[in-house]
C-alpha cells in the first residue's frame, strides 16, 4: 500500500492527483494508523477501496478524489 505523509497528499490534490511522473492518484484517504497517527493512502485505478477498515486503518475518510 502506498502512504504518505499530509504534506506529500497536500501536494497531489493541488497538483490534481499527480505527483512527479508517477501514475495518476484516483483517491486520496485519510485514517488512523494502527499505532494512532495519522496517515494518507493512495488509490490509483482499479484499487479503490483497498483502505477499507480494519485493524490497521482506523476511521477511512476520503480526502480527496479526482473529478470524473
């Protein structure tokens, strides 16, 4: 799974999902990590929905998603 920290997340939204000459991001989401930081998952075309809740990711919220 792909995390990073809120200002790398800050920086794919402004940036609409892209960063640097990675695939595009298709959602961006924020949870609780299982040690009770914070932490942002990307989901890129064909994974949406692999940070569902669990043991390890605490309380998903979408952060941020690309306009269709």
């Amino acid at each position: 799974m792909a995390t990073v920290s809120k200002e790398t997340a800050d920086e794919m939204v402004a940036c609409n999902g892209r960063y640097k000459d990675d695939t595009p991001v298709v959602r961006i989401v924020q949870y609780t990590n299982a040690w009770g930081g914070e932490a942002y998952g990307l989901e890129y075309e064909g994974q949406l929905g692999k940070y569902a809740p669990s043991e390890y990711i605490i309380d998903p919220k979408v952060y941020w998603e690309a306009k269709a």
